[in-house]
C-alpha cells in the first residue's frame, strides 16, 4: 500500500526546508530579485501570486503532511484536491445554495485553484520541480474540473439564465458547454451576473487549457514502448 500511495520512498528526497519556509523563501527571493530581474508590474504580479498561497489552506495542508512525514505531502495534496472537486457536488446535489457560508467557502477554494497554476509558472523562483510532470498535468485537469463543478453551482444561486435548471446535473452541464465554448441554445445567460460568470469562465479555459496545459506539455518526456521499439 505505500508503494501505491507514496510511491518509492527511496526516490524522495527529503526536502530541506518545510512548504511555507519555502514559499516565504520564495517571496524573499523575488523581492530580491535573486532570480530574475524584473519590475513594476510584472514585479508586483510575481509577488502578489506567490503571497496569495499563504492566504489558502493548501500550502498549510501540505506543512501538516510534512510534519507526518515529508513522504506523505503529495498524498495530502491529492486528497484535497478530490476534496476540492467533491464539495461543489455535494452543494449541487443536496441544494446547499441557500447557506450563503457554503457558497462563499466554495469561492473561496475556488480562488486558491484559479491562482495556483500561474503561481507555479511565473512566481516559483526557487520552487523545487514537481516529482512528476505527468502528475502535474493530472491535477491540471482536476483542477479545471473542480472550476467546472463549482461553476455549475454559481449559476444555481440565482435566476441568471433564461429557465431555472430542473436537475442539479443541468448546472454541470451548461458549466461543462460554456467553458467549452460550444453553446447548444438551450442554456443561456441573460442577466448582467449570468454574463459576468459566463464570460469569466471562457477566460479561464483559455487561461488553464490553452496556455498552461501547453507548458506541462514542452516539460514532458515520455518513456515507452515505442521508445523502446525504436532503440532496439
């Protein structure tokens, strides 16, 4: 069992530093420009996203773990992000919509997903390397599926397409469509909040699938039976 959830121990290295001293060590080193030497705006935006993830539960999630075991953080992460994916589908099913303290917790997560990804690409000056790239792209697009999920639950909370949704699945559906940018007609947003959250949504598949996914793409280095076939 620990071969299958941590993989192999032997092949971890034991970090030096704990998540939060390293992400406060992050922040130090973009102020001084220890890595890059930018500034202004771009400045500002580096150190904003890097000192945005001490405001989320994940980098503390992930402190916990360490404090288990360094071997277990990826674990720990994995399972919050199923957590993250699994809440707004238990608001949509048991219509949670009307505690305002769910919807602003789900918000609240959903920020922490939205500026991880380009954390990790432009605000990472001395974070280590992922253990795995495949495995970044995996939560890449669990992420994007937990953007989905709460989505759908947004446009639950309040009348901002042309028909009430008559199924909680409905909200997953036209969640799903509209990042796609299909549109069928069925679904449509005709209040000012509706088009606000369809249009933020667009901008985020853009954002996650276009020009993130393409990064974790140029990092991957694929070891396979072809490869094999081909130096024999």
């Amino acid at each position: 069992m620990k071969k299958l959830f941590l993989g192999n121990l032997a092949k971890i290295p034991k970090p030096e530093y704990n998540p939060v001293q390293k992400r406060v060590m992050n922040i130090k080193a973009i102020w001084n420009n220890n890595h890059q030497n930018d500034n202004g705006i771009e400045k500002i935006v580096r150190l904003f996203l890097s000192s945005s993830q001490l405001l989320f539960p994940g980098v503390y999630i992930k402190y916990l773990a360490y404090l288990k075991g360094y071997e277990y953080r990826d674990l720990a992460l994995d399972l919050y992000v199923i957590l993250k994916i699994a809440f707004p589908l238990f608001i949509l099913i048991y219509e949670w919509q009307s505690y305002h303290y769910v919807i602003y917790i789900m918000i609240y997560l959903l920020l922490e997903t939205v500026l991880y990804i380009p954390t990790l690409i432009f605000a990472s000056d001395i974070i280590s390397k992922p253990r795995s790239y495949k495995r970044s792209m995996l939560l890449l697009f669990l992420n994007y599926i937990e953007i989905i999920f709460s989505f759908g639950v947004l446009y639950s909370c309040g009348n901002y397409l042309n028909k009430p949704f008559t199924h909680w699945f409905d909200a997953i559906y036209f969640s799903t469509i509209n990042s796609a940018s299909i549109g069928y007609g069925d679904f449509y947003p005709i209040t000012i909040i509706g088009k606000i959250l369809a249009t933020a949504q667009a901008f985020l598949f853009l954002f996650f699938v276009v020009l993130f996914l393409n990064f974790f793409t140029a990092k991957i280095k694929v070891k396979g039976y072809f490869d094999i076939e081909n130096e024999s």
